[in-house]
C-alpha cells in the first residue's frame, strides 16, 4: 500500500516536473517570448536590469566581446572613449581599453581599465551606490574617488609582499576611497566606515552590492591594507568582506 502510494506521488512530482520543463522551454525558445531580456537565459545582458541569478554569466557573456561590452556602457550611460591594448608584458597589460570619466550619474577622475572592470564598476555604481545613496543618506552620489586600476606589481599582504601577481597587473581590479555627495560633502572609507548611522549603512550595503559584481570585493572589514578603500577585483578566488 504504501509503496503504491509513493509511487503515485513520484510520478505527480515527475509529471509536474516535466510539465514545468516545457513551459520554461517554451518561454525561452519560442519567437517573442514574453519573458523580460533580463530572465532569458538567451538574450544578452541588460546592464540596467537588477541583479538576478542569470546576472553573473550574461555578464562575463558580454564582457567576452568588445563591441557588446562598450554597447552595456552605453546603455548605462558612461561616458568613455577606446583606447588600444596596452601590452607591457604577458604578466602586465590592459586588453579591451577604455578610460571612464563619468559612471552612469556620478563623475570619476578618468580611469583607464579593461572593458570589463568599467562595466562591473559602472553597473555596481547603477545598482547600487545610487540607490543606496538616496535612502541611506538622503542624496545621490556626484563623484566616485578612485585610486586606480592598473598597478604592474605582486599582491601585497599585511606580513609583506607576496610573489603572486596582483589582478591590477592586468587591470582586473579596481580602488575607491571614497565619495562627493549631491551636496558637495565628501565621505571616505578611511574616516567614514564607523561614522554616521546612514554612512555605516551606506557603506556596508554598497560593499555588499559590490559583491554582485565582482568576484572578490574587499572592505575595512578585510584587514588594515583595506583601511581606506574598497578592492574590487575579478580573479579566480572569490570574497566578500
Ligand atoms: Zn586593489
């Protein structure tokens, strides 16, 4: 008896599960789908759309091609002009170049990156230090202060350096120290990661926003190398503190 009831149950939950498999089939493949770009495993990134679980690939997807990366800032409103490879070894370079003077609202003394470590900064400033900007401190962000890049040189640690190249040798990684709000106050990580109610918030949620983007992402919280900025980066290990 009770084996002829599991068994009705096992074919239900397989029935079902197969039923929901060509629905999400079908939404995918057929022509016009209604799902938005954003839930569609087949359409590229939308650089706009918040962050999902299909964010992360339609990402590296876009940052894989020039042409697509350089097409998501634009759709996000970055001001930025191309700039050749920059090849001083195979250890050191900046492939896909762009230099950034604005994110999608807030300015930012030009940086030149990769494509790709524009792009996750770029929607990390859209996605998150706006909005998170607005109800924790009640005012947008005009400027990011960054502190660069690309740096050609070892990892460094708190016991000294290390002889494994750092993810700014290729400019896979960037710096912010700090931020001008709307109203021309300016917040930094150094003198501001334990100051207000709203600037502990804000500081903490967008170092977690961070995270959506960037692989590793590196706080005060990490250790006293981190003191002042937050250490963004797309290597292969993966870190959020
Ligand atoms: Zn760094």
């Amino acid at each position: 008896m009770v084996s002829r009831i599991a068994i009705r149950t096992s074919v239900i939950i397989l029935s079902l599960c197969a039923a929901l498999a060509v629905i999400v089939a079908g939404l995918v493949f057929i022509p016009g789908s209604p799902l938005p770009d954003e839930w569609n495993p087949r359409k590229p990134l939308v650089a706009t759309a918040a962050h999902n679980f299909l964010t992360p690939s339609k990402l590296r997807f876009a940052i894989s091609d020039y042409q697509s990366c350089q097409a998501a800032l634009t759709d996000l409103g970055v001001k930025f002009k191309t700039l050749p490879d920059k090849n001083v070894s195979e250890q050191c370079h900046i492939l896909d170049q762009v230099q950034i003077s604005r994110l999608s609202q807030a300015q930012i003394s030009p940086l030149k990156t990769t494509c790709g470590t524009a792009l996750r900064l770029a929607m990390w400033e859209y996605h998150a230090v706006q909005p998170v900007a607005k109800a924790s401190l009640g005012q947008s962000v005009a400027r990011v202060s960054q502190i660069g890049s690309y740096n050609c040189r070892a990892i460094r640690s708190v016991n000294g350096p290390t002889d494994r190249m750092s993810e700014h040798a290729t400019a896979n990684a960037v710096d912010i120290a700090g931020f001008q709000l709307a109203d021309g106050k300016r917040i930094s990580l150094l003198k501001n990661w334990n100051g207000t109610d709203g600037q502990q918030s804000f500081m903490r949620q967008i170092r977690d926003g961070g995270c959506n983007y960037f692989r590793i992402t590196l706080s005060p919280e990490y250790n006293a190398l981190h003191a002042d900025h937050f250490h963004f980066d797309q290597g292969r290990w993966s870190s959020c503190n």
